[in-house]
C-alpha cells in the first residue's frame, strides 16, 4: 500500500521513542515536500492524471460525562495536518501529480470550496445509509449499482488546479473524557450495562472533478486508534485509501 509513516518528515517536540505513541500536538509541520503542494496548480503526473486533494474535513472531540460531544482545535489541527501528509507523500509515491487545496490560494472562492466539502459530507452520509444497510437501501442501488456526484461545480476545482481527480475525506473521531470514563466503570460494575466510548468514524470519495461523479468511496468504522497521533492517523488514513483504484 502506502509509503511507511515512519520515514514521515513530521515534527515530533518529544524525541523520546517511549513517548511516541502519547504524544499529542496541537501543530504539524508538514515536510518541504507536502507544503510545495498547497495551493498550488499540479504538473506532470501517471499517465497524465492529475489529483487534488482537497482540505481534509476532519473534527476531533472530547465525550464529557453525559454524553456531549465538545470540539478540540488542537487535536483536529493535528489529525488534519497527519492526514494531508499521509495522502501527499501517498499519491505522490504512486506517480501521481499532486496539489492540496489551500483557501489562502484563492484559486477557488473559499465559498465554492466550502460548499463541495459540505456537499460531500451529506452525500457520504447518505452513501453510508443508502448504499450500504441493507435495511435502508434504496430500491435502485440493491443490484449493486454505485451512481453518486457533487455536480458541476466541481469544475471550479478541476480549472483552479488543472486537476482530473479530487479526493474528499471526512473523518469524526472522538474520545472519553475521564468523567466519561469514570461513568463507563460505574455503569458496568453496578448496572451491568455499557456506556458507549468514543468512535472513529469517516469516509473517503475519489471524484471526477469534470463530471463531479464520484467514482470510488470507503469507509472506515473503529472503536479503537487515535487520530490525536501521528502513526495511529497513518494507520486510518491508509485503512481509508485501501484499494483505491488508481
């Protein structure tokens, strides 16, 4: 699959290997390599393709004691930042030419970009309930068929950065607090139930940015990893971009 997260030119403020795995930052700092990318129009390419990678929507929260769900910029900075890395270097290694989207480029309004990147999330969602539970599933996709677009407007990014293909993810993942995690011990050890934990929870779509079909999506469902560390959101980001058809 992809290059080794390993070998990723991230900044770590704790050289300690011990430490690695807990290490939670709340800035990434992108190789030289990913940064040439941002905002910028791509050149050369496999076979001429080209590919976007639009600003992962991505969002990290807290789980406090009852329930609600709280947004924390520090983590989500960081998962996104682990993310874009990973994607770059990925699609990079494949021969792909490679750009990521930046609002500060002002190739596209940040209006229009925002608007794909919301569009994506509700047509995901939507891919989620009525392609995949069978209980759900709409009458014209149980043969299997996969028809799904963002429209037209996806032309906007294809002429901004002389893109063929963008790719869109959306990731949710969030964690217990320790209030949380207290309720979770009570609950089993005097009621005998189970308190629900944070979830990972995402999706990926490959789209044609002339038509805005998207023609490929995965999934991703875990109870487990942490996108708040650098190899975990490796191991998410890769899992996401699992037989991708490129």
């Amino acid at each position: 699959m992809a290059a080794a997260p390993a070998n990723a030119p991230l900044h770590n403020p704790d050289n300690s290997s011990d430490k690695k795995e807990i290490n939670i930052i709340g800035d990434v700092d992108l190789s030289d390599e990913t940064l040439r990318l941002v905002g910028r129009k791509i050149e050369g390419g496999s076979e001429g393709k080209k590919i976007l990678i639009m600003t992962p929507d991505v969002e990290l929260s807290v789980l406090t004691a009852g329930g609600l769900s709280e947004p924390n910029a520090l983590w989500t900075s960081a998962a996104k930042g682990y993310v874009t890395e990973f994607m770059a270097q990925y699609f990079t290694d494949l021969g792909y030419g490679v750009a990521v989207h930046s609002d500060d480029a002002q190739l596209v309004t940040t209006e229009t970009a925002q608007d794909l990147v919301d569009l994506h999330e509700a047509v995901g969602k939507s891919i989620f309930l009525y392609q995949y539970d069978t209980f759900f599933q709409l009458p014209t996709k149980k043969d299997g068929s996969f028809n799904w677009q963002l429209g037209k407007t996806a032309q906007d990014l294809k002429k901004a950065y002389d893109a063929d293909l963008g790719v869109f993810v959306y990731l949710r993942d969030s964690y217990s607090s320790g209030s949380r995690v207290a309720a979770q011990i009570l609950a089993a050890a005097i009621l005998g139930v189970g308190i629900q934990g944070g979830q990972q929870v995402g999706f990926i779509s490959l789209v044609d940015l002339e038509t805005g079909n998207i023609l490929w999506f995965n999934r991703l469902i875990s109870g487990g990893g942490d996108l708040r560390t650098l190899e975990p959101a490796f191991n998410a980001t890769d899992n996401l971009l699992e037989d991708i058809p490129l």
